[in-house]
C-alpha cells in the first residue's frame, strides 16, 4: 500500500522537479563534452591545414590586408 507521501500529490511534483533537473544536468554535461570534441577535432584541423600558429598567422594576414586597404578602423563604419 502507498504511504502518505506517496499519494501526495506535491511530493510527485517534487521528485518530477528533481528529476528533470538531474535530466537538464545531464544533458548540458553531454552538450559541453560533444562541444569540446568538435572543437579539439577544428583545432587539429586548423593545425593540419595551416601548421600549429595558424590561426595567428592567417589573422595577422587578414589585420595586413585590412590595413591596405584601409578598413582597418571600424570606427568609420560605425555609426554615432
């Protein structure tokens, strides 16, 4: 036979919060580590396709161009 508690209605209420936030943790555990694969899997990537500083050396590359071409200062394209 079901206990008191156990016929209450806010006590089902209470395990169902309990439960769906041990759900919700679980899944961003899951989210984050999926996040963390794919983005280990681009940095190598990266260095595959452009060597370890790849990143750096194509940003310093994109700063150069933009300095001659003169869009380096997005305050003129800045609205006031």
């Amino acid at each position: 036979m079901a206990s008191a508690a156990d016929r209450d209605p806010r006590h089902h209420a209470q395990k169902m919060q309990k439960a769906s936030h041990d759900i919700r943790n679980h899944l961003r555990e899951d989210v984050s580590n999926e996040y963390d694969a794919m983005a280990e899997d681009f940095e190598k990537k990266e260095h595959e396709l452009f060597g370890e500083d790849g990143f750096e050396k194509m940003a310093a590359r994109v700063a150069q161009l933009e300095q001659q071409m003169g869009i380096h200062d997005l305050n003129q394209f800045t609205p006031r």
